[in-house]
C-alpha cells in the first residue's frame, strides 16, 4: 500500500492523557457518590464520552449526560494544567510528515471541545489543519465514521490512508475505513490485542514507518 496521508489518533497516541482521563472521571464520580472505579474507566479507553458514560451507567445511574459532561471537562483541564505529557516519538513523525508536505488529520473518538482542550493544553493545536471529533460523526469506534470523515476531509481515498493507533477499538474503526494501520504500543497495553485487531505493532514510531510507505 502507498499511502499518500496519515491519520491519527490523539489519546494515547499523540498525547498521554489516559492517566488524566481516569483521574478525571473518577472525580466525577466521586463527587456524585457512584461505586465505580479505576478498572471500570480503564475498560472504556478509546471509546470516547458518550460509550463511557453510558458503561458507568450499566453499574450505577449517573446525573444526565450534558450535566456530566462540564464537570468532566473542568477536571480535565486542571488535570492536564498540572502536566499534559506529548509522546515524542509520535510527535516527531506528526512534524516531519507536515515538514514533508504530507496530509495529516486527527480521528478521535473524543467529542469536540474535549479534543481542542487537548490539543490545545498539549501544544499541537497549531500543528493539526483536520481533525474529526467523535461527536461529529453518527457512530464512534470501533464504527469506521471518524476515520471516513477524516479521510473526506483531506479530499483522500480511505485505501490510501496510513492510521496510526493504540487501541483495539481504534484498530477496528480504520481498518473497516479500509485504512492500513500502525498501532503504537504503549506501557500498560496488551500488544497481542492490539495484533489481533489488525495492526501492524511497533514499540515506537518512527519516520520509516509512515513516510517509508510510499514509493
């Protein structure tokens, strides 16, 4: 496959913001007295806020999703205020694909303002011209929209698109987009899963691995 641009996602594949999205749902629920914890949030990485609210829900109702919402957000943002970590490696191959004049996109699974509040506290929003976030589409991952969308969005055909991901949901969302994938794997995650979605797995991305698909 010759891919003539490259979408990523941003959690855990630009950003290391699962440690901020645990401890920010988890102040969430504490503060309206719900049961749920840690491995329960962990469950849902990659699905985004409406898949996880509606999780939690399943062990215990919570306030309606638009009340939820803002308060999660506000957590985040004083999380990440405290340090929003970027994946060097990640990073690198997002410059020098700009560098080379190659398209670039987000896919997130994260609904709209969260995704700029990422990008934004992590210092890349200037660096990202496309990106579609999970709010913006009818189905989330693992459904292949975002990456569709994204692959519209910079006038390219889904086959000739490289996806760089982390989680099997993800995996499965660009490859039913007809995407070839590159799934970085990241400590604490089970690369077998990651293999059985479909990616080809790397411990750490690099420039060979995206730009060294083309011709």
């Amino acid at each position: 496959m010759t891919a003539v641009a490259v979408v990523f996602d941003c959690d855990g594949v630009l950003v290391d913001s699962e440690p901020h999205s645990i401890v920010s749902w988890l102040d969430v629920l504490s503060g309206v007295g719900h049961p749920a914890g840690a491995s329960d949030v962990e469950a849902c990485a990659g699905l985004g806020f409406a898949p996880t609210y509606g999780s939690l829900s399943e062990i215990a109702p919570l306030p309606p999703p638009d009340e939820v919402f803002p308060i999660l957000l506000a957590a985040l943002r004083r999380s990440f205020s405290r340090g929003l970590r970027r994946f060097p490696d990640t990073v690198a191959v997002l410059n020098a694909c700009i560098a080379a004049g190659f398209p670039v996109a987000v896919a997130s699974s994260s609904p709209r303002a969260r995704l700029e509040l990422t990008l934004e506290m992590a210092g890349i929003a200037g660096l990202i011209g496309v990106s579609v976030a999970g709010d913006e589409v009818v189905r989330g991952k693992p459904a292949p929209d975002v990456y569709l969308a994204a692959a519209r969005h910079l006038g390219v055909e889904p086959s000739k698109c490289l996806a760089v991901e982390d989680t099997p949901a993800g995996i499965i969302a660009a490859v039913a987009a007809g995407m070839d994938v590159v799934a970085v794997h990241r400590e604490g995650s089970d690369r077998s899963l990651l293999e059985a979605a479909g990616a080809r797995v790397v411990s750490r991305l690099t420039v060979e691995d995206v730009l060294g698909t083309r011709d």
